[in-house]
C-alpha cells in the first residue's frame, strides 16, 4: 500500500475520519492484511487512497463518506458479533462483477417471503 504520508499526514485523515492515530494505524494493518472484519468504507477509504493523486481528493471522498448522517448500515454491521454479515459484505464487495446482484436480491425476497 501506498504511504499514507506520501498525500496526507496520518493526523490528517485519522481526524478526517473520526478515530485516533493508532486505530488508523491498526486498520491500515488490517487492510494490507486483507482482513475481511475491517468495515467496508475503511477498505474503500484504503483502496480510494491507492489511486488518488491529490491531497485535495481524500478530503472531497472524506466528507462525503465520513460526514454522511446515515451510518445505519456500518452501526449494524459492527454489532454482527460473529462477523458473518461483515465477511459476506465484503466478499459481495470484492466480487460485484462475477455477481448478478439482481438475482441475490431476489433470492433475499424470496427467503423473507417464506418466513
């Protein structure tokens, strides 16, 4: 991975998205990892940061995913205490081309019917 510092101090973006020097740090760790319970907009935070060019980008991508008020997905996702959902979420994530997404929401339907 790209270093942080090279666009952005690490004061920077752990202030820009709410969570201390060391917990960046860690998730950081835990994206070169891979490690699959590392939330979804800290993957893509990661992954945005890989490709960006400018200081002035993570900035703009910051304040439109860290400062959203809907955060209802993510609080969920991390009271999934065996991850599951977490995994899942990746894994879709990671794979949406090879996915017919329509078909798994179907499928999802489907299920809720039943019960």
């Amino acid at each position: 991975m790209r270093n942080i510092p090279d666009l952005i101090t690490v004061s920077e973006l752990a202030r820009l998205i709410n969570v201390s020097r060391p917990t960046l740090y860690k998730y950081k760790e835990m994206y070169e990892a891979n490690d699959t319970e590392l939330g979804i907009k800290y993957k893509e935070l990661f992954d945005f940061i890989e490709k960006c060019l400018v200081k002035n980008e993570i900035y703009n991508y910051t304040n439109n995913i860290f400062t959203s008020s809907d955060n209802s997905l993510t609080d969920k996702l991390k009271l999934d205490e065996n991850k599951e959902l977490v995994t899942l979420f990746n894994k879709i994530i990671d794979n949406k081309e090879k996915i017919n997404i329509e078909l798994l929401n179907q499928y999802i339907d489907e299920k809720i019917k039943e019960n």
